[in-house]
C-alpha cells in the first residue's frame, strides 16, 4: 500500500451535510480571493506600485502584475509584513523566510524586466 493509499484511507468520511457545508466553504473562500484580488488592481496600495508600477492597461501585462500582486500579499499575509512602503519588509533572519524573500525579489525583478521592455514604461521602480 502505498502512501497516498494509506491517507485516503485514514482520511474522515464525511456526510453529505458536511459535503455540502465544505463546498460552499471552499466557494466563499475562493470568492472572497477573487474580490481581494480585484482589489488589489481597483485600488492598488502603495507598497505594490512601488515595486510593480502603476497597473499595466493591457490585458496581458495586468494580469501578470495581478499574479505578482498576490504572490506579495500572499508573502505579507503568511510573514506578517505590515510595512506601508517595503513590499517584502525587512531582509529576514528566519532561514526559510529569506528563502521566499529572495524567490519573489527574483520575482519581481523578472516582472521589473518584463515592463521595461514595453515601449511606453520608463518610470524607475523602488525594492
């Protein structure tokens, strides 16, 4: 038997309420990343734009920016960042956090990149 056999089987059964009760769970919660995540685009915070730039109005650039928009707030909500103005807060301590923080600086600065090959960007963008 393998692992995956071994947790489906030691996996809860759930009753049909409790099936319903999780699926309109999980379509809340996807709801409410959705409207976080236009949001993010709408009225963009600070700490964003300084490192993304102003939302691109092109499909395909905005929603790139929105991918990396929420991999920040993801990084922020999981590290507990508050800071207004650095995206990614201080260079961290904590080993695997500096793991992330270097992963999405390279992130960013792949998104960076990308803008600056669109013919109408030029603004300098601050980490």
């Amino acid at each position: 038997m393998d692992r995956l056999d071994q947790r489906q089987q030691n996996a809860p059964r759930l009753s049909e309420p409790e099936l319903v009760r999780y699926a309109a769970i999980t379509a809340e919660l996807h709801h409410r990343d959705h409207v976080q995540s236009l949001a993010l685009v709408i009225d963009p915070p600070s700490h964003l734009t300084a490192v993304l730039g102003p939302v691109p109005e092109r499909l395909d650039a905005r929603e790139r920016w929105q991918q990396t928009a929420e991999r920040i707030e993801r990084y922020r909500d999981h590290h507990e960042i508050t800071d207004p103005e650095r995206a990614l807060g201080e260079n961290p301590q904590d080993l695997r956090q500096r793991s992330d923080w270097r992963q999405l600086r390279h992130e960013i600065q792949h998104h960076r990149e990308s803008i600056t090959r669109e013919p109408h960007r030029g603004r300098e963008l601050e980490l």
